[in-house]
C-alpha cells in the first residue's frame, strides 16, 4: 500500500466542477445574446477544461495512483496555454 501525504477532497472537486459547469452554461447563453464569438468561445472551453481538471481531482480520491487522472489533472491548463 502507498502512503500518499494528499489525497484530493471528492466534495470540494465537485462543488467547483458543478460551480464551473453552471458557469459554463451561463457563458454559452451570453454568447448566444451577445454574439461576442472570440471572447464567449474562448472562456468556455477555460471553462470547459476548469471541468476536466476538477473531475480528474475527484477521480484521484478514489484511484491515487492512477497515472491517467494525475496526467489529466496536471495538464488540463496547459492545453491551450501553449497556443
């Protein structure tokens, strides 16, 4: 068995990943008001990565070890920081 010092609180993941996601959806319908293309496109898929990250935080409370989840949580942001 492997003793981790921080394992990821499942409760925190969630609430900010629904929090996101409602964030999210609010952003889709401004950007159907608004037609502000760049802008609304743009700060939903941060938003839509802000998702990923916090589903791969709540994945990681329940397997520490898995590669899979510790890659996605580490590189989400980076995805389009490197564009």
């Amino acid at each position: 068995m492997v003793e981790l010092g921080y394992v990821p609180d499942v409760g925190f993941s969630i609430f900010f990943a629904v929090a996101f996601a409602i964030f999210f959806f609010l952003q889709l319908n401004f950007l159907r008001l608004w037609r502000t293309w760049s802008y609304s496109c743009c700060m939903a898929a941060g938003l839509a990565l802000e998702i990923g990250g916090y589903i791969a935080r709540a994945k990681l409370n329940y397997h520490p070890i898995s590669v899979h989840w510790f890659l996605v949580y580490v590189f989400h942001p980076h995805v389009f920081c490197k564009v």
